[in-house]
C-alpha cells in the first residue's frame, strides 16, 4: 500500500509535502491509513489558508489554542519585537522581564494567593510538573507516604508517562500502557450527594497514601468533552480540605475564557492548591505552560537544605519569545471584549446546535462558554466524516463519537453559523447512513 494514502481532497500536492510527508510522524494517527494532510500555507483571523488557496474556517482554534484568532497585530508585534532582541535565555542563573512580567500579571489574574509560576513548554510538562511538586510538598513537609494520586473516569491530562497515569484507564488513549505506567486511583467526580459521599469514603480509606486529586475543572476535553457543573469543584474542594490531600486543577484547556470566566474555578468561587495552564496562554502563538502554586505549597520548598528545592528545568524554561507573546494575550484580554464573545458564542451555539437533538443516532447535545457539542451513538466513518467538512469550507477534528467546535474567541455570528450549520448537515448525513 502506497504511504501516504492519497488525499481525495487534494487534486494539486505541494513538493514540500509530497517529499516530506513520508518522514514525518503525526500525532494521533494511524500513518497507514489516514491520508495525506491537508497543506496548510497561511493564517489569518479564523481562517486556514491551503496551498491550492482554499480557505477554511478553522472550528478548533488548533486544539483549542488561537483563542484571539491567528495572526493578530498585538501578539506579533510582541514577539517580533522580543526576537530582535533576545530569542532566548536561559534562568538558570539568569532572568528576563517577559518572564517576570508574566508570572506577576498570572499571580493577580488567578484567584486566592495562587502566586508562585513555575513555566515549562507544554501542557503534558506542566502537569508532570504539578504532580511532582505535590508529592515533594509532603516529603518536604515531613510527611510520608503519600505519594498517588486521585483522578476521575473520562479525565484526560496529557501523553507524558506521569500525565498518562491520571488520564481515564480505559476510555482514554493510553489503554495500552497499562503495567507500564505508575497505578493512580480512578474513581468517578463527585456530582451528587450519593457520588459524593462516596468519594469521602474513597478518600478516607486512601488519604495516607494520596499526594493530591487532581480533574479538569468543568470540562473534561479529550475525554470526551464531559461537562460537570461548578457544585462538583465545590465538593472536590470540601473533601480535599477534609482528609488533608492537594487539590490540582488542570485548566489546560478551559483557562483563559473558554467556559465563560477567565479560569473556570472562578465559576466555583474555589482556590486549586496547583493549577496548570497552557494552550491559550500565549494566543496560540508559541509554546509554553505554567504550573501555579498557592504559598503553602511554594512555601515548603524553602529551606537552607539543598534537597528541599525544586529540581526540575526544561531547558526552555520561560523562553522569552512565548512569554512575551503570553504577555501580549493577557494585554488582549484586558483591552478586549473577550468574555462578552464567549457568551455571544454560547447564546448562538445553543440557538443553533440544539436541533441537533432531533437527529437519530444524536445522543447528547452540550454548550458551555465556548464550547459546542454533539454526541453520537457512533461514528463508523472519522475520515469520512472530517472529509465532509472540509468540503463543507470548514476545518472540525471529531473523534470517538463527538463532533464539536471550540472556535477562536474572536469569530463572527456569520463564520460560526457556518460552522454549526456544517455540523447538523453532516451529522443529519451520518445518520442517514
């Protein structure tokens, strides 16, 4: 079988991808089977440019990442600006302003005295990062022994083999690995009283051994775009307090507006022990993540013992280049009606993803913030089913049986009545099928 597959949508293919498409490894893909990717050569605003100069209106923000739309002035002129005077440096030793900037504009955003940022390149890292700050906060503590972790079924907190070992066991991604990555506890998030108690007792029985809980707040994303209501924090929060374990909030994918609030612990008036953030933390623009503390925790690692301390440094550590960018985004939050969006996003979602509910084979339709979503009994066709819209004019990723959008916090009513029109034709088409 010729590698890759032939792409039915591509009549003309660039050199470039003909030659380099053989060598490059894609992520989530099977490389046998899947075709050809599409050859993207421009961004700008909601829209992909390809190389046969088709536009398509991008309904994912790049996993969920241009939340101010590609290629914005503001982010650009930042960066461009950082690069012609320092790309990077490193902080081992050393400092430089974006960076400092930055984890200052992040201690007053966050709530609580959520203060201490520790930048790293991805949202997996961050995550790593989080979990081994919570079990070295016990040992520094004098406490022994708790050194797992609590996580919740249809959780998803990245592909690093830590990361791995709090995603859902057997829903996820990383079924495969199991025995090979350390054993956490799973249960189910605690969204009634019944499920509640039921944790209480969970944690009671495990707290000698449990580091911190660890969910993503609001929406669980790659695991299936679950959505949990603000009472669930609440309660993980309560019972955190209660049997003396961490609380870590993953906001990797709903920080910075998606939901509707800044962080989506604010809908729950709650304070994480750790937060993790990336993705629309730089705009979409350039990597990088943070891993936040409370001062309890960032406070358990000072000492005059050398151990004590956080030995931990990606060597891209708050990379100026991204930390500028980031800074550039916040800039955009604060200039920019970004949360008004997000509710008109959700207002318009609703009106119009609803009557999907009326599709055989629809299971389930969701809106939160910046988020809609349709749940299918099944999808037989993934190829096929992205295939279509990309012939509809528009770019949307599904996956297991969800079909939804995330789009850039910037779209407009028309653009986004694109989208959401695309994906009741080509669910109604699935169906009838």
């Amino acid at each position: 079988m010729p590698y890759p597959p032939r792409n039915p949508l591509l009549n003309d293919v660039p050199r470039w991808l003909e030659d380099g498409a053989k060598h490059l490894w894609l992520p989530y893909t099977q490389m046998q089977t899947v075709p050809m990717s599409l050859p993207v050569v421009k961004t700008e605003g909601v829209r992909l440019t390809l190389a046969d100069g088709r536009e398509l209106i991008d309904g994912t923000s790049s996993w969920w990442t241009a939340a101010h739309g590609y290629n914005h002035p503001h982010i650009r002129e930042a960066v461009t600006a950082q690069l012609q005077k320092m790309p990077h440096v490193m902080l081992g030793g050393l400092a430089h302003e974006p960076a400092l900037t930055l984890a200052t504009r992040l201690a007053k955003l966050l709530p609580g005295d959520l203060g201490h940022t520790f930048f790293s390149e991805s949202g997996s890292v961050s995550v790593e990062i989080a979990m081994k700050i919570a079990v070295q906060y016990w040992i520094n503590s004098g406490v022994r022994g708790k050194k797992r972790f609590v996580s919740f079924r249809g959780g998803y907190h990245g592909d690093t083999l830590a990361a791995m070992s709090v995603c859902d066991p057997d829903e996820g991604m990383h079924t495969l690995f199991k025995g090979a990555i350390a054993e956490q506890l799973i249960t189910d998030l605690p969204v009634d009283d019944e499920t509640e108690a039921a944790l209480d007792r969970f944690l009671a029985a495990h707290a000698h051994e449990v580091a911190a809980v660890m969910t993503e707040p609001l929406v669980q994303g790659a695991g299936g775009m679950i959505f949990h209501e603000a009472e669930v924090l609440k309660r993980l929060r309560r019972l955190c307090d209660k049997h003396d374990v961490l609380l870590i909030l993953d906001e990797i994918f709903v920080g910075f507006g998606r939901t509707g609030s800044m962080f989506a612990c604010e809908a729950a008036g709650i304070v994480p022990d750790i937060v993790t953030l990336s993705k629309a933390l730089t705009g979409g623009t350039l990597a990088l993540a943070a891993t936040v503390a409370r001062t309890k925790i960032f406070e358990a690692f000072l000492s005059d013992d050398p151990s004590k301390a956080l030995m931990h440094g990606p060597t891209y550590t708050g990379n100026p280049l991204a930390c500028s960018a980031a800074n550039a985004s916040l800039d955009l939050f604060e200039s920019e009606p970004r949360l008004k969006q997000v509710g008109r996003i959700e207002a318009q979602l609703t009106r119009e993803l609803e009557p999907a509910r009326e599709i055989k084979g629809v299971r389930d339709v969701r809106i939160k913030g910046a988020i809609g979503v349709i749940e299918l009994d099944a999808i037989s066709d993934l190829n096929g089913m992205k295939r279509r819209f990309v012939e509809e004019g528009v770019f949307i990723r599904p996956f297991g049986r969800i079909v939804y959008t995330t789009p850039p916090l910037v779209i407009g009513e028309e653009d986004l009545a694109r989208l959401t029109s695309a994906m009741l034709k080509i669910v109604a088409e699935a169906a009838a099928r």
